[in-house]
C-alpha cells in the first residue's frame, strides 16, 4: 500500500503565511520611516526609546509636536493686517485637510496639524504617523512579552483610550 504523502496541517500553514505577512508588513513600516526625510525620520525612531506605559502614551503627542515644528512653507493668513491663521500641509504624507477652500494651503497650525497626525476624534489620520504608531505598539507588546508581562491591548491604544473609534 502506498504511503500517503506528508501534509503540513492546515493550521501550522496558516501560522507560518501569518509569520510572513507580518514581516512583510514589518518592512514596509519600517520602509515608510526610512522615506522620511533625517529630521522627520529621528523623531518617528524614538518611538523605540519608550520604554513603559506611560511614556508610550505620551509618545504620540510628543512626537506630534516636534513634527509640527519642521512644518516649512507656511502660509500666514491675515485679516485688516492682523495674522489671524497659519496653515501648512503636514511636513510627512504631504496632506492637507479634506476641504475645499484649506486643501491646498493645508491643516491649521497648531490644531489641525496635531489632530491629522494623531487621528484625533474624527480626522483622518496621517498614513505615515499611523504606520509608526503601529511599529511603537509592536514594540511595546514585544518588550512586555520579553519582560514577562501581558500587555492590556485596551489599554494600549491611547486612541481607544479617548474613546474614540
Ligand atoms: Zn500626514
């Protein structure tokens, strides 16, 4: 009788193409964050010094500032000679707000830069800062696996945490 060939069971095939896409997904993060020009890029990489909880959450606020300050081609708005607004489209994915008469002279300095990066309550959230996000949540559960301690995802999203979806 001929011997039945060797099967890989159908959840250890799954496990290992799961393996692969996360990787893969791994590089092109981690590829987003090479794109970025030195100074953006330094600051999206110290994602990587968080190093408890609570610097995780404030992470992203922090980081959101100092993007904020390499904004360049700022357009100062003036009204009877009073600067009364400044915009620039964020200095990461190149995007400015979803409207038709600010699209173009980008997010509201510093509010509506703060929110596109953090993906405050319903603003579209910068694809780069999200993918750098993602990274530091990795890297977050990642130190808690190798510390022995089981990360709380509810907790872990500062996002969630606002309660927002
Ligand atoms: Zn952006």
């Amino acid at each position: 009788m001929p011997r039945s060939p060797r099967y890989t069971p159908i959840w250890e095939e799954q496990a290992r193409k799961i393996r692969l896409l996360k990787d893969d997904l791994y590089m092109a993060r981690r590829t987003i964050v090479e794109l970025m020009p030195e100074k953006a890029r330094s600051i999206l990489n110290s994602y990587y010094e968080t190093k408890s909880k609570e610097d995780w959450y404030r992470w992203p606020d922090q980081a959101a500032e100092q993007i904020i300050e390499l904004c360049t081609d700022v357009t100062q708005r003036t009204y009877q000679g009073y600067l009364y607004e400044e915009r620039a489209k964020c200095p990461l994915c190149g995007d400015g707000p979803q409207s038709f008469y600010d699209g173009h002279v980008g997010f509201k300095l510093p509010e509506g830069l703060r929110r596109h990066l953090t993906g405050y309550g319903r603003s579209r959230e910068c694809s780069v800062f999200g993918a750098v996000r993602a990274l530091g949540r990795e890297h977050y559960q990642d130190r808690h696996k190798r510390l022995g301690e089981a990360p709380n995802w509810a907790t872990m999203n500062p996002k969630s945490e606002e309660g927002h979806d």
